[in-house]
C-alpha cells in the first residue's frame, strides 16, 4: 500500500479548510467570483514579487529590500509622469526607468554579495534604508499624484474577461518563473546552489554570476510591483511598499519554500500568496479591526518560519555556521 505524503497532501487540505471555515462564516459574501477576484487583485502585488524573490530563496539568500525598492520603483514613475506631463510617451518612458532602478539594483546587490562575500542579509538590509531615504529625498516627502493619463492608471484597474490586468500579470510572471526553474539549465543550478554551493562550485556551476542573476530578477519584480501598486493607488509616496518584503516571506514560507535556499516551487508560493489574501479577505470580512489583523498575520508569521525551521534543521546549522563565518570574514578584512 503506497504510503501517503502528508506534507504535499497538508497544502490543498489546508486551502481547502480556509475556503469552508470562510464560506461558514460568511456565507453571502465570500462565494462569489467577484470576491474571488477581488483576493487575486489584493495579492498580486505581492504575487508578482514573490515569484521573482524566489529565486533568491532558492539560491540561499534573502532580499530585504524588495518593499522599499518597489516604493522607488513607484515614485520613479510617477516622478516621471508628473515631471514630463501626463502622456503616454512619459508612461512609457517612466515605465522603462523604473524596471532599470529595479534591475540595476538587483545587480548591485548580487556584485556585493559575491564579490566581497558579505551575507546577503546585511546587504540588503542596508539597501533599505538606502532606497526609503532615495524615496524620501526625491519626493521631499510628498505624496505624488498619477491619476493620468488613462494608460497608466489602467495597468492597476482594467479589466479583461471580468479579472483585473495585475492577475493577468502575476500569472506571466508565475509562468515564466516556473519555466525557468523547472525546465532550464539555469533552474537546476539555481536549486543546486541553494542546496550546496561549495559542491555547485566544484562541478561547474558560475555560482557567482547565478547568484547576481537571481537578485536582478528579484529586483525586476520588484519595480513591476511598485509601478503596478502605483498605478492601483494612482500615487507614489516613500512608505510606498515598505512591509510588502514581510509578506513575500510569508507567503513564499507557507507555500512551502526554505529560508536556507534549495527548497520550493512557483506553484508552492502561489498557494501561499492566495492562502494570505484568504486570510486577510476573512478577516476584513468579518470586520477584524486592522491591530487584531496584524496580531493574526504576525502568528502566521511565527508557524510558517517555525515549520520551516523545524523541517530543515540539519540545513539550518550548516547555513547558520556558513553565514558565521562570512561575518567573522567580513570583520576581520
């Protein structure tokens, strides 16, 4: 008798469970499409950026800027449009700007780690201060209007088929995640230098430049996010996605993705994306006031990286020993 996995057989049971104790509770106004559509559309900032972070996850790293970058990502176009005057050409032109601050950013980010062999960590914690001051700096710590024109307020609000275009765009990038992990070289060394990248080293892998790589895409992401959340609130202001790099973690953990790196899917961080946008939707639902909501979504926090520390504890000591000695290294040079 084939022996059942309880460990992928614990996600559909678990978005299953949400969906009934939901539908329970309320009945009239969560089994609806345009309910449903309603949690896709609140996610998928959130889903467009965890399925690029997930390649730093994978690789062993972490990305601690993505919130505060997508925030410049936003107030780079806005700034754009609002300098230039509302037109399509500024749309465009403001667009191409923000997805390069996010590409180059993430490049830098993966030449530091690399190079000077500083924990990702550190790295991209400073990095976040760094862009929320860029983005307090270039506002002056103002609120940037961007409620035109129409072919960029459209990005967060259109629809096709009844679903809003960010959806359409969180499936995309989902989709061409997926395939890159799964069904190219590039995937397979990213899974291997997650898992060892002393090993990956020694049989060929450019461990270093797969690395840079992962944090470029992570940071694309994170400019499509931010000109995406800045076409949704038709503003750009510095707190602009700050928190959002919390959620990405949530989400990628539940969908069953280590924090040590060689662990997960794409599939597994939609799941967790849509089970935190269920949450969240019962919880306004049923009118939880915005502290119990955060108190409720801190919990989750906590069970998702305690389940994921408690699978993964022999991994756990040998990336915590890896990561000691890049610090005492960084110290000491």
């Amino acid at each position: 008798m084939k022996k059942i996995d309880w460990e992928k057989m614990s996600k559909p049971i678990i978005l299953v469970g949400a969906i009934i104790i939901l539908s329970v509770l309320r009945p009239q106004s969560f089994l609806t499409a345009n309910n449903f559509a309603n949690v896709l559309w609140s996610v998928s900032v959130i889903g467009i950026m965890t399925c690029g972070t997930v390649f730093v996850f994978l690789a062993g790293g972490i990305d601690l800027s993505i919130g505060t970058l997508a925030g410049l990502s936003a107030i780079t176009v806005v700034e754009i449009i609002d300098k230039m005057g509302a037109t399509n050409a500024s749309v465009i032109i403001g667009i191409i700007a923000a997805l390069c601050v996010g590409a180059f950013a993430g490049m830098v980010h993966g030449l530091i780690i690399t190079r000077f062999n500083i924990p990702a960590f550190l790295v991209t914690f400073a990095a976040q201060s760094v862009y929320l001051g860029l983005s307090m700096v270039i506002t002056n710590n103002r609120i940037v209007s961007a409620r035109e024109p129409a072919l960029f307020t459209s990005i967060g609000s259109m629809k096709i088929l009844g679903f809003p275009l960010p959806i359409y765009l969180m499936i995309i990038i989902a989709l061409i995640s997926w395939f890159s992990l799964s069904r190219t070289t590039f995937g397979r060394d990213i899974y291997a230098v997650g898992g060892n990248p002393e090993a990956s080293e020694i049989s060929g892998v450019h461990v270093s430049k797969d690395i840079v790589l992962c944090y470029v895409f992570s940071g694309l992401t994170a400019a499509i996010g931010g000109i995406v959340l800045a076409s949704m609130t038709q503003q750009g202001m510095a707190s602009t996605g700050s928190g959002y790099e919390t959620q990405v973690i949530t989400a990628a953990v539940i969908g069953g993705v280590s924090l040590l790196g060689g662990v997960g899917t794409v599939p597994g961080c939609i799941y967790g994306v849509v089970i935190m946008g269920l949450i969240n939707n019962g919880l306004n639902l049923m009118s939880v006031p915005s502290t119990q909501s955060g108190l409720v979504q801190g919990v989750v926090i906590i069970i998702a990286v305690a389940f994921d520390a408690l699978q993964h504890q022999d991994q756990s000591r040998k990336k915590v020993k890896r990561i000691s000695e890049q610090i005492k290294g960084t110290a000491s040079s």
